[in-house]
C-alpha cells in the first residue's frame, strides 16, 4: 500500500518516525537507567558506609541519580539528533 503524501513529507521532515524506532529508543533509555541504578549500592556502599553525616550521604545519593538521569537524558537527546 502506498503512503500518503502527507506522511511521506513528515517523515522526511523528521516529524514522524517509525514506531519501533520510539519503542527502541524508550528500550535503550531504560536498560540504561536500571544498569545504573542497580550498580548503585555497590558503588555508593563504601563511600556511605564511612560517612555518618546524613547530609553528605544525602548528597551522594542525589548526586549518583543525577548522574545516572543525565545520562539517560543525553542519550534521548543524541537519538533525537539522529531522527531530525
């Protein structure tokens, strides 16, 4: 069957992309996140333990998500690079 016009144009404009690329790009973004927040208690585990302020374990907490999103994030932002 063949496209529409309108279709075709958004396409090439990068408006619209196939679904399993969306599904793919989504899979990536999360396989990602979980490989990072699961390898958390091992990294954090050592520097927490030696840290008695709730404050500074707050912070590398905080800051090893933070990582962990802008990762995530730069990797959307490259993929939507790719696609325009």
């Amino acid at each position: 069957m063949p496209a529409w016009p309108e279709i075709t144009l958004a396409k090439e404009a990068g408006l619209l992309v196939e679904v399993a690329q969306v599904e793919a790009a989504l899979a990536d973004a999360v396989i990602t996140l979980r490989a990072s927040l699961e390898g958390m208690g091992a990294i954090l585990a050592p520097q927490l333990a030696a840290e008695s302020d709730p404050h500074e374990v707050r912070l590398l907490v905080d800051d090893h998500v933070h990582q962990a999103l802008t990762s995530v994030s730069a990797r959307f932002a490259k993929m939507a690079q790719g696609v325009a």
